[in-house]
C-alpha cells in the first residue's frame, strides 16, 4: 500500500470526535419523559427493543467511523498492490569528457550530478529510475524503470569520458521514455547554448564553473625499425602558466634493458598550442602527462608501440618486362612495402589473365585512347588520379564493373572480389610515365593495405569512430575498457566511437589478438573549460506531479466504500427511526 | 403542596363535596337510587306477559281483564349505586413525586367522598401487583400504592377483573400512552352510568423545560431519544401533546364521559374548585 498524499491521512482526526460523541451521548443524563412519542417517533436503544434495534447506535458508529476511513484513505491516494503508485524519474546525464572537470573545491562535475540526482530522487520521491548518458552514441545507464537504489548505485561507477556531442538526441530519447506529462532532468557542466531547443520537459541542470585547462589535444608516435616518434600538441585554455613541463616516461622496449624518462618544457604564448616532437630508442609504451590541472584525465596519454605493417607485394610470373620494370620502380619508391612474402598476406600483381589480385596488361586487339576518360567518381582506387595527358592503349575489355573508360572501352574494372584490372599495354601507352601511374597504383596499395584484418587505424583520439577490417564469416571479439562485445565479420566494420579511451583488442574466436588500438583521452572542445557555468532552466512544460495528474489516477474505490457507509448509516439509523 | 399523599388535605375536602352522579337510571345494588334494571320497587317500569314461574302477586288484573292475556308488572329496583376508582399504577404517574402524590390525593378523594355519599368505593390499581379493594381498605391501598408498572393503562387493565356495573366510574391516569383512545374510553365506560377521565399532568408535561441535548427516555419502555430540545422541537410536542388532547376529550365524550385535566402542580384544594368542579360538586354528606 502507498499513498499519494500522505496529508489526506490527517481526516482520520474525524474519529476522535465521533467517537468521542458517541460515547459523551451515552453518558448524557436521561431525562424521564411519560410519553416519549410526543416528542417524535422513538428510536428504541440498547435498554430495550428487539436486538438488532440494540445495537443500531453501534452500528451507526462503525458505519460513520468506515465512512471517515474511507474519506481519509481518498483524500491520502491510497494505492494497494500493483496498483500502488509509480513514480518514473528519467535522469540524463552528461558523458562528455568535462564532466570529469574539478570544481575549486575538488569535486568532479560528474560527483555534484550523482548528489543532485540523488536529491532530485528523493525530492520527488521517485519509484523508478531511468538513468540515460548522453554520447555520440546514446545509452542506459540504469533502467528502464530501475529500482532509485540500483539506478543510483549504476550512476555511482558511471563514469563521463566521452567525446564532445550533441545532447539533444538522447534528451529526446529520454522525452520518449518519460512519457507524456512527466519530467526528464538533464545534469551537464555548461548552460545552453542561445538558440538551442531544449524539449519541453527536460529540465536542464548546469553544474559546471569555467577553469583554465591545459590539456594534450593531439598525440601520435610512429614507429620506424626501433626508433619510436612522438609528436605532440599541448594546447592552453584560458590564462595559465606560460610553460608546463611535459614527463614523458618510456618502458623498456623488446631489446632494451630500461626505459628512459624526460621532461620538456613547452612554452605556451597567448592561447595557442605548442607542438612537442620527441624520438626514443627500443622504446615500449611511452606514458605522457602533463601537471594535473581542472581537467587530469585530457593530460594523460599511453603511447603503445605502433610498428609499420608493410605490405607484402609480389609480382606474378609472366608479367611483360615493360610492366615488370613500371611496377619495380613503383615499389621500390612506395613506403611500407615489403617485396618478401613473408608476411601472411601478400598483395598479387600479375598478367592479365591471371589470378592475381592486380592485373596489368591486355589482351586482343589494342585501341589507344586520349580521352576523354570518364571515371567513377569517389570510388578510393581514384583518387586524385589524374589522367589528363594520358595515352591510354587497351585491349579486350576486362571483366568486372567498369572504373575508368574511354569510349566503349573499360580502361580499369573491379570484380566484385575486389580484383583489379588495369587493361593497359605499356607499350602504346605513356601512363606509367606520368602521375596518374603512381597515384593509381598507391591507391591501389592503400585499398590493400586497409583490406588487411584489424584496426584500419591504431591510435584514436575521443569521437573517432572505430574502423576495422574483418574476415567475413569469422566471430570476433572486441576487449575494451567498459567490457568485451562481439563482432561479426564482416569485411571494413566502422563501428560507433567508443564511449571511453583505453586501449582496445580485437580478437578472433579461433585464434589469439589480432590487433589493438588506443583510444586517446584527448578532445579540444571538452578541455576548453572556459566556457562551462552553472545554470538551472527549468522545464517547459508542468510535469506530471501536479496535483492534477493525480486525480485522475486516483483510487474510486474508497469513494465506493464511503458512499455505501453513508448509505448503509442512513438505511440503519432511517430504519431505526 | 406536599410531595406526598396529603390525607389531612383529602380530609378536610371530602366532608363538602359531592360526587356529580350521573341523572340516568344507576346500575349497583338495591339502594335508594333508581336502578335501570327491573326490582320491586313501587315504582312501575313497564309491562310485560306473564310466563310460568313469574310472582302472580305482579299480574296487572286490570290489564289481564281488558285483553284476557295475562299481563304483568314489573317494577324498577332501587339500587344503591357503586363509585368506581381505576388508579393507573405505570411509571409515568410517577414522573415526579408531585406528581405521584396529586394522583393518589384525587383517587383518595373520590373514594371518600363516595363513601360518605354513600356510594361503595371500589379501587382498582394498575401497578405490577393489580389489586382491588373497596370501602376502608382503599386508603390502605392508595398509602401503599407503587407506580411501577411498566405498560401504559390500556394494556394493564388486562390484569384487573372485568369492570362491573356501578354508578360512577373515575380513571385517574396521565393519559399519556399511544392507544386507541375511543377503545380505551369504550372500555372504560362500560358498565358504568357515569364516566370521568381525571387526568394528572406534571408541570414537564404540560409544558416540558428546554435547553440542551437531552437523552429522553420513556418511563415505562425504556425507549431513548436523543434530541436536542430547541423552541422548534418544544413547540412540536406541544402541537402533539394537543392534538393527543383533542383525541382524548373526543374519546372520553363519545363514551358520554368528560375529560377532566388536573395538573399536578395546583393544590388538591384548587383543583376541586377547579379543574375537577364537574366530579366533585358542593354539598356534602356528613
């Protein structure tokens, strides 16, 4: 059983004079009358009369007394079982990066939300709880409709390390949950921006204070043989010390005994960045930190090791010496390119008519053309392939879906396998002398090299999305700092920006890690601190806990219970009389 | 006046009053009044034939020799009449000591003076114990008479033994009972050449105090009643209590009675000057 209003409870008070009158009528003095029906028809009392005329002043009593109860119970809203009222609170709460901003007093943004949401609960006495993080991807935190307890203890280990986004999405998402009527509460570290349209029953809790920050905006390290380079940003917001120290702390690499450790001193002039480059020797993971300031977590970064994965490339037999000779001078000039097939996976380049991955060459009559040449366009093997200039000779066309033609003439196609064709006879043409031919052929380099399985990219900064490439047919799993889920292949995968940084593994069901990537705390928008502030705009619309809503929803059934007390009252004391 | 039966006040009234005796032939023993029924008075009632077994010493010769039937005499009796006393002995008659004491005082009254006038006074008391006594022995009764029975009038008189005929009859009684009161008035004068209603009202029910809640309970049921006793309420039991008093006067006059109210509150000497002037009439018996 619960009640609405609680207050209504007090009309039980109307016992205690009914009660009291009942009993002060007992003891009244009689008054001896010779002939009471002069007086009106007489009710007969407990002295005499039949017995159920006895106790009709008893019956009466708890008659009216039931009345009074259920009076009281309806004016309380008292609800029983599942009927009992819910309350349903939609909490949201901001899982940008600055919410792990320290106020002047030490306490995170994020920790004055879990208190006012904790207030907010209590305030409105909430029976359910739906608590919602906002992020370039959207989800629940607790809920739907969790109990306040758990809702709570979910916010407690929630924590804000996401990308700079637009809240509004999951604020409409929370509306939807909420239901019609009812409020949502927003908890973030910054008023709206002038403009924005909040939804009407979100009500919009800034907790933030604008700090100075200095922060990491940009780490990267490229690994060459076993020299490690590291190139930083640091960027300052707001005015701030003029220089900050930056500690880098290198592990031990594979052939290294000990690690290395250095400060740098970055000057930081004005408002604007300054760019640190660094090598290391047979480095490991390089730590990087800056002093802790309002904002400790965009100041930290771990460098993992990230070796080049050159390609493996290898020239089929049977190629022409024309085309040997263009494609030898290409790879000799491409980076990370490696013409041994040791690695697992080799890129094919070979005649025309062959298996290969890559065919060069033609067969059949030739035609040479100089254009004009029409191309698919935002296909990735064209890019910036120029072929003004180009005489192009072509034989047969090749087979596949046409990329560049020339008249009815397919100059490049690609199967659906992904093999390519480039139908050109070097010797009547001069495209292996001029840009397009590298251009071409890099791109063709570059589509290999991303078809390779694993992280299209191994160092991310927060909102970047997570692209990999996948076997298709084969399960993985991908480890990362808020847990483990699974992914099936598919091919190129772009998965949603992860919510928080860390490192990330992907792994294969039958095999062991196949490849890693370190997600970098590091945002510019959310280290700017400047412009967070503490605002309270309340919702638009009144909420469902008026008074209002309540009434309609309202238990009838004390009314029922009152009415057939009064009845029952009236029907005893009438016929008594 | 006393709260108590006042004998002194009963003895000093009764040597000068009369009972107001009714002009119609009086039913009771062979006395010096004329009697409605046949006896051997020298006074003719009427004629009738002879039947066997008749006095021959009646026989109207004269009659006897103008029709050649035999015819004969028959003459009134001089009886004696008898007064009857009927004392409603419920609980109402004891609403209040005065009120207790007026109704013995009337009931002892109406015996004494019937006595010296002559007339038998026989007394009949509703109480719990019903009892009759006549002559000497109603003093005695009336002493020790209790007003607590707890049904009204009507339905104690089920208990006495059926009225006789007698000259006179007084009920003295609050009259305050719901019943039939033409029935009740039939049954009362039946038997009786005169009939007097002597009814004794308390001062609360002529005309009741009001003020605050009151818990009213009936002497005689029990029955309570919470009412709270404002001018409204007060002056709808008098429109009760007076339209009870029409019904009874109409009652007691279609028996060929009359309705005589004595309140409690007047002394016995006021009433009979009074109220009571149509029983009790000047001019006394020694």
């Amino acid at each position: 059983m619960s009640f609405g209003f609680p207050w209504g409870l007090l009309a039980l008070g109307a016992l205690v004079p009914l009660v009291a009158a009942y009993f002060l009528r007992r003891r009244q003095k009689p008054v001896v009358v010779s002939a009471l029906f002069l007086w009106r028809t007489p009710r007969p009392r407990a002295e005499a009369g039949p017995r159920w005329e006895r106790f009709t002043r008893e019956a009466s009593l708890l008659l009216e007394g039931l009345a009074v109860i259920a009076a009281a119970l309806y004016l309380a809203d008292v609800r029983l079982g599942e009927t009992a009222r819910t309350k349903h609170l939609v909490l949201v709460v901001d899982g940008s990066l600055s919410m792990s901003a320290r106020g002047p007093d030490g306490v995170t943004v994020l920790e004055q939300a879990r208190r006012e949401a904790a207030k907010r609960v209590e305030d409105e006495a909430a029976t359910r709880v739906t608590v919602l993080a906002t992020g370039l991807t959207p989800r629940v935190v607790a809920g739907p409709e969790a109990e306040p307890s758990r809702a709570l203890a979910a916010l407690e280990t929630f924590e804000a390390r996401g990308a700079d986004h637009d809240p509004i999405p999951t604020l409409l998402w929370a509306q939807e949950l909420a239901s019609t009527g009812k409020h949502v509460a927003f908890f973030t570290d910054a008023a709206p921006v002038e403009g924005l349209v909040i939804p009407a029953p979100v009500r919009w809790t800034a907790l933030g204070a604008a700090r100075d920050n200095v922060a990491l905006i940009s780490a990267q390290r490229k690994d060459d043989g076993g020299t490690a380079t590291v190139t930083l940003r640091v960027a300052r917001f707001g005015p701030g010390p003029e220089s900050v120290a930056v500690r880098l702390r290198a592990l031990p690499g594979p052939d290294a005994k000990q690690g290395t450790e250095r400060v740098e001193k970055v000057s930081l002039q004005g408002e604007g960045t300054a760019t640190l480059r660094l090598t290391f020797q047979n480095a490991g993971d390089i730590e990087v930190s800056l002093p802790d300031d309002a904002l400790p977590e965009d100041g930290h970064a771990r460098l993992a090791v990230a070796p080049t994965r050159p390609l493996a490339v290898s020239l089929a037999q049977g190629m022409g010496s024309l085309e040997r000779d263009a494609l030898e001078r290409f790879l000799g000039a491409s980076p990370e390119v490696a013409r041994d097939g040791a690695s697992g996976e080799v890129l094919l380049i070979g005649p025309r008519g062959t298996d290969a991955k890559v065919t060069v060459g033609a067969s059949g009559k030739s035609r040479t053309f100089v254009g004009p040449f029409f191309s698919e366009k935002g296909h990735p093997l064209l890019d910036d392939v120029q072929l003004a200039g180009v005489r192009w000779s072509a034989g047969e066309n090749p087979p596949g879906r046409p990329l560049v033609t020339a008249g009815d003439a397919v100059l490049v196609s690609e199967e659906d396998d992904g093999r390519v064709h480039l139908n050109v006879d070097l010797s009547r043409s001069n495209v292996q002398r001029v840009s397009a031919w590298p251009v071409l052929l890099g791109n063709v380099v570059r589509e290999a090299r991303r078809a390779r399985e694993g992280f299209v990219r191994r160092q991310l900064t927060l909102g970047e999305p997570l692209q990999l490439v996948t076997l298709p047919g084969k399960r993985y799993t991908l480890v990362g700092p808020g847990g483990s889920k699974p992914v099936f292949g598919a091919g190129a995968v772009s998965l949603p920006p992860p919510a928080a940084p860390g490192r990330y593994v992907l792994e294969r069901d039958d095999a062991d890690t196949v490849d890693s990537a370190e997600v970098l705390a590091l945002d510019a928008r959310e280290s700017d601190l400047r412009g967070r502030s503490n605002a309270d705009v309340p919702a638009k619309e009144s909420g469902e806990d008026e008074a209002r809503a309540n009434a309609s929803d309202r238990a009838r059934w004390p009314l029922v219970l009152l009415l057939l007390a009064l009845l029952g009252d009236f029907y005893v004391t009438r016929r008594a009389s | 006046m006393s709260e108590r039966l006042d004998e002194a006040a009963v003895g000093r009234l009764a040597p000068g009053l009369a009972l107001a005796l009714p002009r119609g032939p009086h039913r009771g023993r062979v006395g010096e009044v004329r009697a409605a029924s046949t006896g051997s008075s020298l006074e003719l009632h009427d004629f009738r034939a002879y039947q066997p077994g008749d006095d021959l010493r009646q026989l109207d010769w004269n009659a006897v020799a103008r029709t050649d039937e035999l015819i004969l005499r028959v003459r009134q009796d001089e009886v004696s009449p008898r007064v009857e006393v009927v004392v409603d002995g419920s609980r109402s008659m004891a609403l209040s000591a005065r009120k207790a004491a007026c109704a013995r005082e009337l009931a002892l009254l109406a015996c004494e003076v019937g006595a010296r006038q002559g007339l038998s006074p026989t007394l009949l008391a509703t109480g719990v114990r019903s009892e009759r006594v006549q002559g000497s022995a109603c003093r005695a009764a009336l002493r020790t008479l209790e007003f607590d029975a707890g049904d009204d009038l009507v339905t104690a008189l089920g208990r006495l033994p059926p009225p006789r005929a007698c000259g006179l009859r007084v009920v003295v009684s609050d009259f305050l009972f719901e019943a039939d009161l033409a029935a009740m008035a039939a049954r009362l004068s039946r038997g009786a050449a005169g009939f007097f209603l002597v009814q004794v009202l308390d001062a609360e029910d002529l005309s009741p105090s009001g003020g605050e809640g009151a818990r009213l309970v009936d002497s005689e049921s029990g029955a309570a009643l919470e009412e709270l006793l404002t001018e409204d309420v007060l002056a709808a039991y008098a429109r009760r209590f007076e339209e009870h008093q029409r019904l009874l006067r109409a009652a007691a006059l279609r028996s060929r009675g009359a309705l005589l109210t004595a309140p409690a509150t007047e002394s016995l000497d006021a009433l009979v000057r009074g109220a009571l002037r149509p029983l009790f009439v000047a001019g006394g018996h020694a």
